[in-house]
C-alpha cells in the first residue's frame, strides 16, 4: 500500500520519526517522505542522516498553523501524526499550550487531510487516554474522539482516520530507561512508586503498527498491541542492580499502572492475535463486519492495564534489550 506513494510525518524529528522513516523507506521505497515539525534544528541534524536521498524532505511548520499544514499536505496520500506536547507535568503547568497543539492541532490536521484529497491518516495516542487523570490524558483523548469522527466528515473525500495507541516506548528520548541509565553510577535511583508498572514496547514494534492501521483500517478504528509489561523496581534493576531505591512519590497527573483500554470500551473491543482493536461506538461501527474482520468480542467490564497483564518481561530480558540497544537509547 504505501509503496511508492507520498507520506508525511508530523512531529517526524522525534523519536518515533527518527524509526519510523528509515524502516519505511528500506521496506516500502516511497517516493516522497515528508519530516513536518517546527524545531529547524533538529530537522538540520536529521536530514544530515540521509544525505543526497531525494525521497526524504523536510518542511518546517507547526500543527498549529493550517495554512501551513494545508500546504505541506498537497500531493500527500498517507499520514502519520505524531505531533503532540506529551510530557505530563508539562502538560499540567502549561495547560493552555497543551490544548493547542493536542487538540487544535488534531483538529487543523483533520480538516486539511479532508481538504487535500489525503487517503488514510493513522494518529498515535497514548495509554493515559484512556481513562484520563491528567491534562496530556485528556486531550489525547479528545484527539482521539476526533480523529474517529473525522470519518463522518470525510465521506465525499474518502479519506479515513485510525489511531494507535502506544504505552511507554522503550528507549525513547526522556523515557524510563535512558533516565535511569544516565545515573547508573549513582548509589541511589529514585522510583515514584514500588507498585508502579508500565507496558513496554519498542519503537520498532510501534512502526509496525502503525503500518498494519494502514494495511487494515476501514475507520475510526483504535489499534492497541499486546506488549508486555513490566514493574518499576525491575527496571530500575535491569539497568543497576547494585543501586539501592529511594522512593520519592508519584509526579503531578501521574499514573500507577498504565491503562490502554478501560471498562467502558469492552462493549466495543474486539481481540486479534497480537493487537486489540476498539471500535467506534458511533454509527453503529462497532458492529460492521468489515471493522469486526474475524475478531472475537472481549467480556464484558474487560481491561487492558500494565497490572493485570498476563504478558511479564523479565529483568534479563530488559537487560539483553539494553545490551543490543545501547547506542541508541535516549538519543532519538
């Protein structure tokens, strides 16, 4: 499907982009990849990655502006959106900026996709947006809710919106796991909390994903995959096990455990292999064969959470995963 057609990635200088697009051009030879985002310096660092590869082109501009998107967007037949401000506490002390980007964003993104005659449009979410406890939660939640309506609006366009949603990316820049491996020597790491767990997924198991929303969305569908989890403390051990713990208490807006699909959605949540996909309550989309495909319905009051999983990652496993990754974590 995305062979040789014309992607665009905004927010594609972060750490998802930063795979995303190599993976992509080796698997699928594009003929246009599109970086979008509004940081120069980091778009001036990536290209120097792909040197005289005309496939890759970068456009400076903010999710916020929708001429701006409008004008990037010519010509594009699918889109990631990857776009968004995304560290909680951030997100609590500049609430206003959040909303901006998370959900004025979204909402510029949609109409342009609709306008520029865009095919498919796939945008990540997040496990706080499901059941939210703070702002960066809630407005991915409110993206997500608009990126499934936007298929109301598109029908005369044909363009169709899904999402993926993701919990904690292993690796990724200003994650767990390069945090506690830049103080590694440190005779003290701090956990917020020892009950605390957290899905993991790598960055490349993320990619793919977002290539089978792709490959199978019909609209408006939220694909969530079966990662395993893992706790805090074994993290912390996995990276230094001689380091003692001190507890220091859970940040503003904070979750315990990370929640991918709540109780309210086991009505419409359909269970495939590897992923789980929940369907829109709207329009009675949760019971279109061609979305349901050959998934079976989860019981009834069903959830998805780091605690209750029945996939564990062990501390070796983490550690082999640091071993064949150590070059490369944190710094994308």
């Amino acid at each position: 499907m995305l062979n040789n057609s014309s992607i665009l990635i905004t927010g594609g200088t972060g750490s998802f982009g930063h795979t995303f697009v190599p993976m992509t051009l080796a698997r699928y030879n594009p003929r246009r990849m599109v970086i979008y985002s509004r940081d120069e310096m980091k778009q001036w660092e990536m290209a120097k990655l792909y040197g005289d590869d005309d496939r890759v082109r970068f456009f400076i501009g903010d999710v916020r502006d929708k001429d701006r998107l409008s004008r990037a967007l010519k010509g594009i037949d699918y889109v990631v959106h990857a776009a968004a401000t995304k560290i909680v506490p951030t997100a609590e002390y500049n609430p206003f900026e959040c909303v901006k980007t998370n959900v004025i964003g979204a909402m510029n993104l949609i109409d342009a996709c609709i306008d520029q005659g865009v095919k498919r449009v796939v945008a990540l979410s997040t496990d706080k947006a499901s059941s939210p406890a703070n702002l960066y939660g809630a407005t991915k939640l409110t993206s997500d809710k608009l990126f499934i309506a936007g298929n109301s609006y598109s029908t005369a366009n044909d363009a169709h919106f899904s999402v993926v949603r993701y919990g904690n990316v292993m690796g990724s820049r200003g994650s767990v796991i390069p945090f506690f491996m830049s103080i590694a020597d440190k005779e003290v790491l701090p956990i917020t909390d020892a009950r605390m767990t957290r899905f993991m997924i790598t960055l490349e198991q993320g990619v793919g994903l977002v290539w089978h929303a792709f490959e199978n969305m019909v609209g408006g569908e939220i694909y969530v995959k079966k990662i395993p989890s893992m706790k805090m403390p074994d993290v912390a051990l996995a990276v230094a096990p001689k380091a003692r713990h001190e507890i220091i208490g859970i940040r503003p807006g904070e979750k315990l455990h990370e929640q991918m699909i709540g109780a309210e959605d086991a009505p419409h949540t359909y269970e495939y292999d590897d992923y789980y996909k929940i369907l829109p309550a709207i329009h009675n989309w949760s019971q279109d064969p061609m979305r349901i495909d050959d998934g079976k319905l989860v019981d009834p009051g069903f959830t998805y959470s780091s605690d209750n999983n029945t996939d564990w990652m062990s501390i070796d496993m983490l550690r082999t995963w640091i071993e064949q990754n150590r070059e490369k974590i944190g710094k994308i």
